[in-house]
C-alpha cells in the first residue's frame, strides 16, 4: 500500500470518508491523516502566509506543514468543499506550499454533496500511477514499432509509431468500444503499411480502456492522466522544467501541471458538459457547419472583448445552446455565435480549474478540442499567454501511451 496523506478540513470528510477509504484501499492507496499539535496551528499559518478565518482550514494546513516530518509519506489529496471560496484558496495555498518543499505528486479534490465514485477512483488511480511509475513516465522517446490505443468517450484514437514518429493513425467515433478500437487500428495499420504482427507492443488508455485492453491483449494500461501529459511532452518537445497541458475532450478535461514531462498535479472535469467538445459538437449542428470548420467561423468574428459581443446566457450545455438558437433568430451574426460557443468553453474551464491552480508556462492545448481555433483564441485572450497546439494534438493520449508500452 502506498501512504498519501489527506490534507482536509475535517477526517471524518462531509459524510463520504468510507467512500474515499474504500476506493484508495482499491487502487492500493493508504490514506493517512498527519498528526499535529494544536498549539502549532498559528505558526503553520504563518508559514503559509494566510490566515482563514474557518479554524478547520487553519488546521488543514497545520497538517500540511507536519506531512513534511514523515518520508514515508510518497503524494497528498488535497480535499475541500466544492464552492467554498476560502477553502480553494487554503488548498492553493497548501499545493504551492508542498511543491515547493517536495516533490510528490498532489491531487485536488472540490466535495459535492453526491460525489461520484468514478470520479474519485480515476483522482486516485492517476496518483497512484504518478508514484509507482515514475521510472516508466521519465520515458521521452519511443523506440521499436508500437501501437497507442486512446478510447475516449466519443472518439477512439490509435496511431502506429515507430521509433519516435507516427507513421500511421485512425480516429473514429466511439460507437462499441471494442469494435471502434478494431477498426481504429485497422486504418492506422493500413495507413502506416505494415502487418500487426511487426508490431512490438500495443498499449491502452482512456475510457474503454479495460474492455479494449482485455480485447487486443494489451501490453499496457494506464489512466489518462498520466498518459495525456506524455503525449503532450513528447509532441511539443516539451520534456524539461514547467509546462500547463490543458486537455479538453468529448465528455471532460483535464487540467495538468506537469515537471520534466511527467504529471505532478491536475484536477478533472467541469461540472457540465458545457464545457467539453460535445457541448460545440451540438452548437456546430446549430450552426449548420461541420465541427472542424467551427473554430474558423469563430476566427471570423471582429465584435472585439467588451464592445458588444454576444454571450451565451449560461453555461449549462441545455441552457447553452437554447440561447444560441434564440440569437440566431434574433439576426446575430453566425461566426458571433460561433465565437461566443467557444468562448463559453474556455470560460467554463478556467471559472471551475485553471482558477483553482496556476499556470505554468508553456501552455499546451491537447485532445479534440484544441483543433478549435477559436477556444485557442479565447484562451490565449484569458491567460495572456501564447497556446502551443502541437502536430496530431488530438492524438496525445494514443501517442503518451504508444510511447510508454516501449519501456515495458
């Protein structure tokens, strides 16, 4: 069992500690709560340079400071409620804190009242790989002739590579996992012109990535995380010092602070599919334009930030795009529609994740949705800072995991 330490207001955590207990114990975590002396409380504040006005928060971060006096302690979840403003501004406090006394690798969890499991076990499961597997995940080339499986929530992605190059790729809609992944890797054979039994090794992650592993045999499996800030590393050659990958995908995003390519600290999700590449997928059909030119009828749009431009009236995906059809029949102009959907994505990722952690440039912007020129744009405008979108961007988890297969 690997020991994490929970760093929370409260151990006996809002009602869900048998929860958090159970799927660490799944995944082969110990969850462990720091031992601290009360009268030390004020002086871990001091410490971290803030003072809370809830007690608990004040606590939490006494228990950060005490983490330091156990090594055998090897990552921390970093645990609060969702919305709590304070209390995100402790855990940022408490994150920046460790990360710059050690090395281990953090996660942040934001409670809500019915949390879901799925949710937690991939938080955990990522952290656990981030410990265990560092070896594997200091990987930065990828040598013999290997296959990368990505079988997200609505795309499948497989690229054949073969000493560090992509030499073949597929990319189709998830309809049956299995079947999706087996014609996937089919066109990227085909297309890279070699048999399957020339292949080394083949690797899976993502969503499907138990039933697609079972199928092809798989050589390797490993959660997203992880995997996706490989990629990212390796296509924009991004392998030493800070880098900020932005991931935004079909269903969710990930939001991944990495060191020397490898991941070591993230959070997941919006709490809205608003905020994913489904949520354009659907205002592309509004628009009448297919989902690959919607960034460039975005770009179109001159309205300049402040000067009158039309926004989306909420960031709920239904609500969403109802104002959008109400303000094409109201003669606003498409590409202004366009760039407001766009900007309704970029705004929701940054509202519920980049703002609960800093950013670290370079910036690099992954999976399907970094294709859309116009969230580029919007998050470029947001941060102040220049977004690299590196070749086959849509291919990071597909190419993180082809690569780290050839170190097994």
């Amino acid at each position: 069992m690997t020991k994490v330490a929970q760093i929370s207001c409260g151990t006996e955590y809002s009602g869900i500690q048998w929860m958090l207990d159970d799927i660490a114990g799944r995944v082969g975590i110990e969850l462990v709560y720091p031992e601290m002396e009360l009268s030390k409380v004020e002086l871990a504040c001091k410490e971290l340079g803030f003072v809370a006005e809830s007690p608990s928060l004040n606590m939490m971060m006494a228990r950060a400071v005490s983490m330091l006096d156990d090594p055998t302690i090897k990552g921390a979840l970093l645990l609060t409620c969702f919305r709590c403003a304070e209390g995100t501004i402790a855990k940022d406090m408490v994150r920046r804190f460790l990360h710059e006394r050690t090395d281990i690798p953090i996660i942040s969890y934001s409670n809500v009242e019915k949390p879901k499991e799925i949710e937690i076990f991939s938080r955990l499961e990522a952290l656990k790989t981030m410990i265990t597997r560092k070896a594997l995940l200091m990987r930065e080339k990828q040598e013999g002739i290997t296959i990368g499986v990505d079988s997200g929530s609505s795309t499948t992605k497989v690229v054949v590579m073969r000493d560090n190059e992509i030499i073949g790729e597929g990319w189709l809609p998830t309809t049956d996992p299995v079947k999706s992944a087996d014609d996937a890797i089919e066109a990227a054979l085909k297309e890279a012109g070699i048999s399957g039994k020339k292949v080394d090794a083949i690797g899976v992650t993502g969503h499907g990535r138990e039933l697609v592993s079972e199928h092809v045999k798989a050589d390797l499996n490993l959660e997203e995380v992880s995997v996706v800030s490989k990629g990212a590393a390796l296509l924009s050659k991004r392998h030493k010092g800070d880098a900020t990958v932005i991931d935004i995908g079909g269903m969710n995003n990930k939001l991944i602070l990495m060191r020397d390519g490898i991941a070591n600290t993230f959070n997941l999700g919006g709490i809205c599919g608003g905020s994913s590449g489904r949520f354009l997928e659907v205002a592309s059909h509004r628009l009448d334009v297919d989902i690959s030119k919607l960034g460039q009828l975005a770009m179109k749009s001159k309205v300049k930030k402040g000067e009158g431009e039309f926004e989306l009236q909420s960031y709920c995906m239904v609500f969403g795009i109802q104002s959008l059809v109400v303000a094409l029949a109201s003669g606003v102009k498409r590409e202004d529609v366009a760039a407001a959907a766009c900007r309704s994505v970029a705004e929701q990722v940054y509202e519920n994740q980049i703002q609960e952690m800093e950013i670290r440039p370079p910036v690099i912007f992954v999976g399907g949705v970094s294709l859309v020129e116009g969230v580029k744009r919007e998050f470029e405008d947001m941060l102040g800072v220049e977004i690299i979108v590196p070749p086959y961007s849509q291919h990071a988890g597909a190419v993180g995991i082809a690569t780290l297969v050839s170190g097994v």
